[in-house]
C-alpha cells in the first residue's frame, strides 16, 4: 500500500494506466471515486487531513486524462467544495498483452498487492454485513485441463470482463444513478494455476 507522510493511500495497480499516475496521491483519489461511484476534492482532503488546494490539483489532472470527469456541483462555502467528480474508466483492469510485457518478480508483486487489497475489502463487507445483504455470488472450482481447455477458459472469463465493462459503462452514462442511489458493488475475476502446477514442475526438474 502507498504511503504520503505516513498516511495509508489506495494504489493503482494497473500496469497500463500506471503512466497517469505519477503520484500516489492520485491514484488514491481515483479508486475512491470508481469505489464510491463520485467523490469531490475536498471531501478526500478532509478524510486525509491536506489542504484541498493539492487535492484538488490530482482531480483536475486525472480529469484532464479522461479517467474522471465533473459531474455537478453541491452546496459549499468555496467554489472549490462544490466540485463532484465520477470515474469515467473501470478500475484494476488488466490488459493482457502489455501485462505479460512486465518481467515475472514484478508482476508477482503487483498480484499479490491486489488480492491483499481484494480480500480486505471482501472483510470490511463481511464486517458490515453487506457481503450477504443482496444474493450475491461465491464460488470456486477447480479444473484440470490441457492448453486448450485453457485457452477456452481465458476466452470464456474475457467475455464475461466485456460484458461486466459494459454494465458499467452504461450506469456511468446514467445521471440518476448517483453515490446515493446507486448500489457499489465490487466484481472480481481470477483464473490461475495453482501451487499444484508449480510443485510438479519442479518434481520434473528433479527428475531430469
């Protein structure tokens, strides 16, 4: 997790957007507006205890780069307050192809620092009694299959990715649908190779 002058921030880790993201301020502030579906500048500075000037400044610039956008305003003693921003891209999307680009050690840490950030959100919901509030879905499954079934696999989790995307990019065009009256959910997709593949591999290494 990042950190600014001892405070705990929300990282982006997605490796193609991490270009926008030169500072860990502003990746904070954009997986707190895609997690609350809106969010304004000083409202986040007030939860971090900085000025909203700088808050401010990292709206303005993931707005700038198409990641956000201002949605309205509200009642507030500055200009500044009334600011109310909405994500306009999905959050810890990964493309494939640019992702495998990233050397292994890398991308073992950026796994890693996502599934501790999945599972302490599914706590804090399990902790809030939301988790099971609505009938939501759980489960898991384990297959055994050869590279074509794998291919299979990776194909069928993309085109539920696609679908999932375009629910969001259809709510996100809707102006009724507000942090208020909207219901925040959070969808994960994982597919991967257990620890079983890893320990064969390297019985077979022995072997040779």
């Amino acid at each position: 997790m990042a950190n600014l002058d001892g405070k705990n921030l929300k990282q982006v880790i997605d490796p193609t957007l991490a270009k926008a993201f030169t500072h860990p301020l502003r990746g904070h502030v954009w997986v707190t507006v895609c997690e609350r579906g809106s969010a304004s500048p000083s409202g986040v500075a007030s939860e971090l205890g900085l000025k909203p000037d700088d808050v401010d400044y990292h709206f303005r610039e993931l707005a700038r780069r198409g990641l956000i956008e201002l949605i309205g305003t509200r009642p507030g003693k500055r200009a500044l307050d009334k600011h109310v921003y909405k994500a306009c891209a999905p959050a810890l999307h990964f493309d494939d192809s640019a992702w495998m680009k990233i050397p292994a050690p890398i991308r073992a840490t950026l796994s890693a620092d996502a599934m501790g950030r999945i599972i302490e959100e599914m706590i804090e919901a399990l902790r809030s009694g939301s988790f099971d509030a609505r009938n939501r879905h759980l489960s898991q499954n384990w297959l055994m299959v050869d590279e074509r079934g794998w291919k299979e696999v990776m194909g069928d989790v993309k085109k539920l990715l696609d679908r999932v995307l375009a629910v969001q990019k259809r709510c996100a065009g809707d102006d009724t649908i507000s942090a208020e009256s909207g219901i925040p959910i959070s969808i994960v997709i994982a597919a991967f190779e257990t620890a079983a593949g890893a320990s064969r591999e390297d019985t077979e290494l022995g072997a040779s």
